[in-house]
C-alpha cells in the first residue's frame, strides 16, 4: 500500500493509526468475488464452452509451449547464411 492508496487517515488518542482507502483501493469482498464468479459462469453458458473445454485448452497451451518440446520433435538447426 502507498500513501496515494489512502482516502484520510486519522492518529487515534491511543496512539493507534486510522485510515479508509480510497474507492479504487478497497478490497474486494467475498460477496463482490462470488458476483464476479457469477458473471463469468452466465458468460461461459451464453457462449456454449463448457469448463472442461477450456481446461483442456489451457493443457494443450501448456504442452505447446514446453521448453522442451522442440528437442522432444527432433532437432535440425539451419545454417547460418554466412557460413554457406
């Protein structure tokens, strides 16, 4: 957090330190997350893609781009121009 985070913040008698975040700042509540959870699960059934499709997506992504993947399919540089 930095002092442009805060709204105002107040020094309590008890030496204790008040403040409130400004709008942008404020955490989000489990309420606002289920909402949000909400949304995006009526936007998936609106555009017919179900979880399964989308994590099977995200596998295929991720073992496309393996380190190792080019090694695993063989390996045959090209020559450099210049050292034709």
């Amino acid at each position: 957090m930095e002092l442009k985070d805060v709204q105002w913040a107040t020094l309590e008698p008890s030496g204790q330190l008040g403040y409130s975040l400004a709008e942008k700042k404020k955490f989000a509540t489990k309420e606002d997350i289920d909402k949000i959870h909400e949304m995006l699960s009526h936007l998936i059934s609106q555009n017919d893609i179900s979880i399964s499709q989308l994590q099977s997506k995200n596998k295929t992504t991720e073992s496309s781009s393996n380190l190792f993947s080019e090694i695993e399919g063989g390996h045959s540089p090209s020559k450099p121009d210049r050292f034709e």
